[in-house]
C-alpha cells in the first residue's frame, strides 16, 4: 500500500512554484458544442477574475446524445483582443492561450477609424498555413531516433474554416497544479515565434483536416524511419510534449496509427487517464504505444492511477532533492565542437550559449545521507517505494528488463528514454 503523501507533494510544489476534411465538416469526435466562438463569449455576461476559468459552461446540448462532451472544459469570455491584452501583461500561464510578441505585432492592422486594431483576418491567413512538419526534435531527442508532436499548451486558439470564425478549444483539459510550472510555458517553448506558431498551424491543421492530418504524419513517419534504420536508430514518436488528447476520438486516431506503423515505438505523457483505460480495455492500444500517466491531485483524472501497476511520472519537488544535487550554467557545444552563440537580449550581441547541468554530489561511504544515495532515500521515504527499485537515470541498463522493475530519476540534463522504456515502473522528475 502506497502512503498517500500526494497532499504533502503539492503543498511543496506550491512553494516550489517559480517552477482533408471537406468542407463543411469538423473532425470526427468534435461537435459545434465542443468549441466556443468568441464573438459568443463578448455577447455573454463578464465573468469576475476569481471566477474558475476552467468551470463548465452550460452549452444547452444533450450530453446524453453527445457523449463527446462530457467532461469537456470551456474557457472564461474572451476576445482576441481579450487573449492578446492578457498575453502583453504576462497572465497567458495556465489561462490563456499564449502568442508570441511578434505574433501579436502581425495581428495588428491600421484601422482608419480607431488605429491600430487586432485583426481576426490576419490571424487566419498566420495560423492555416499548412505546417511544414509535424513532426519535430528537441534538445534531448536530436542526437537519437526520439521525434515529437505538439499542440499549444493549455489552450489554443484555431480558424474554424467552416464557420469563418476564431474559436477557442482546451488542450490540456485535465490539466491541475501544472498550470503553475508547466516548461512549455516558459523558456525556448515560447522563447522563439516559430515555436509556438507552429503549435498553433499544428492545431488549426488537425482540426480543419483531419484526414489529412493523419496521412501527413503517416508520410513523415515513413521518412524519419527510412533515416533512422540506416543509422541503426529505433524510431521512437512522443506525442505531445505539449497539449494532451483533445477527446477519444482524436485519441482512437492516434492508437490507429500507432497500429499501422508497428515498428515504431509510440508514447505519451498524459492525464486523460480514463480516455487511456477506457481505449485499452477496449483493446485499441497496440503493444507499441505506451502511457505515461502524469501524477497531479489537481487533476480530475488522479484518482484512477494505480501507482503500483500504471507507469506514471511525478515531478519531485525541489526540497526533496536541493541537498543532493548541483546546478551548473555550462556552455552547449555545437556539433563541430565549439560553443553555440545566441543573441542576448538586452545588448543585440552574439554570446555563447548556456543552459543547466544536474550534476548529483559524491557519495560518502561513511555517510549514506550525502550523494546519490542519499537522494536515493529521501525519494524512498517521500513517495513509500523500495529504495532498491530506484535508479539514477545513468544507472539504467543498456536492455530493459522485464516489465515495472524500475522507478529512475530523471534530471533536466536526462534523456527521455526512461519514459518510453517497459521496465520503468515510475519516472522521478527533478525540475529546477
């Protein structure tokens, strides 16, 4: 039996806290009830700011018709012009669709009335672009078979192509006390425009063409295959390093394709437990997909993992492992060996480019509370596992072994490999 310590976690992660579809048609799953327009939402009464954003909103359908709406989270009343004001003074985490600043400077058109005034149309023509790729790389996976989808964090914002319309659809919509932390609202993720528009086209893409969404990523798939076997790589996908499934049927989508590309390892965090439980008791989930599930008490979904059998993943926080572990701001090396340059901020220049190292203090042979070891413990004694289960990411064995053996720690610096191995039981996450 697991100590539930779950409320002592968030308590401490608080305090932690600076941490072709034809024309006419939505995607199968998707109802007119599943989206809200924003026109819609200005016409409605305002909402107070301590009003639950993330409340149901009685949309007058028949859930008992619709199963595809149960469950389903609309945002508070907004505007485009509501979304861009709430970007501009910093309050999108956890609230609001985000948009890059120059994203927003594209959206602004002269008005011979008014001035400079946010344009739905110009906001069309950004975000229908039919992305280049929907598969992409990051830091961790470049140098490995690892490839990945995304979609906005939280929220996005897509065209409808039907109803000539900007509407407003939640991504992640279990989402709870990561709404606080989530990296994918930080940092490079929102650093770059082009990352966070391509996350949007991605959306706009996959709900105005369904189909063709599918078939694109089956072709990309085919191509990133053909390049790793020559290099002697498996292909691996993650879908979502940001955003979540949209509904089951978007889910069944991508449990199709997981069928149809068997030599590929397909996998995903996620906290629509009961959408991923419901699609293996029905027997949709091909051995080569494998659910993570992501703890948080805040999610709805929680209560339905089973921590002795369900892979899950917890972020551990920073009072668990401060004492054993160093962060060091090191030079990233280019691929020629010398130092990557960025432009900094403030001066325009080019500097070298740096990020954190985690490295995890010696052991001390006299003293098993120091070191690895001693992490080791703390982590034992927090979340109730056996300390003999527990594996420093570097630890692992080249060949996995058996099925939930291993709970591994996993530090900024780590690959993500853990997460799509079957001997992981629990991945530990460090996040600074």
């Amino acid at each position: 039996m697991i100590k539930d310590t779950r409320v002592r976690l968030f308590e401490m992660m608080n305090r932690v806290g600076g941490m072709p579809l034809s024309e006419g048609k939505l995607p199968p799953g998707f109802s007119e009830a599943d989206f809200t327009d924003l026109e819609d939402y200005f016409e409605q009464p305002s909402v107070s700011e301590e009003t639950e954003i993330d409340a149901p909103v009685d949309t007058g359908v028949d859930v008992e018709k619709n199963p595809n709406l149960k469950g389903i989270k609309f945002p508070d009343d907004r505007t485009l012009k509501d979304i861009v004001a709430a970007r501009e003074r910093g309050e999108y985490k956890g609230k609001a669709p985000y948009l890059h600043p120059k994203t927003i400077e594209k959206l602004r058109v002269v008005d011979k009335n008014t001035g400079r005034e946010i344009s739905d149309e110009e906001f069309r023509k950004l975000t229908t672009v039919k992305p280049k790729s929907l598969l992409g790389t990051n830091t961790k996976m470049g140098k490995t078979g690892v490839l990945k989808t995304s979609l906005p964090a939280y929220e996005g914002l897509y065209w409808d192509e039907n109803k000539k319309k900007i509407r407003v659809v939640s991504t992640c919509r279990n989402a709870g006390n990561c709404k606080k932390y989530c990296f994918q609202q930080k940092g490079g993720p929102i650093q770059y425009e082009a990352a966070s528009l391509d996350k949007t086209r991605a959306l706009n893409f996959l709900l105005n063409h369904w189909d063709e969404y599918k078939q694109k990523i089956y072709s990309e798939i085919a191509a990133a295959k053909t390049i790793n076997d020559s290099k002697g790589l498996k292909t691996v996908i993650r879908w979502h390093d940001s955003g979540d499934f949209l509904s089951e049927q978007y889910l069944d989508l991508v449990m199709e394709i997981a069928r149809n590309t068997p030599d590929v390892l397909h996998y995903a965090y996620t906290k629509m437990v009961q959408f991923a439980k419901t699609a293996s008791e029905g027997g949709k989930v091909p051995d080569n997909f494998i659910f993570r599930f992501s703890i948080d008490p805040e999610s709805p979904d929680n209560a339905l993992i089973d921590k002795l059998k369900d892979k899950h993943a917890e972020v551990v926080p920073k009072q668990i492992w401060k004492e054993y572990v160093s962060v060091v701001s090191e030079v990233v090396m280019g691929v020629k060996g010398r130092p990557m340059m960025v432009k900094d901020k403030k001066t325009g220049n080019m500097v070298e480019k740096k990020q954190n190292k985690y490295y995890y203090h010696p052991n001390q042979e006299n003293d098993p509370t120091k070191g690895l070891l001693g992490l080791k413990k703390s982590i034992a004694d927090f979340y109730t596992i056996p300390i003999e289960t527990i594996k420093a990411f570097h630890e692992m064995p080249d060949i996995e072994e058996g099925r939930n053996r291993w709970n591994v720690i996993v530090t900024p610096s780590d690959a993500d490999s853990a997460a799509h191995r079957q001997d992981v039981l629990g991945v530990y996450l460090l996040i600074h």
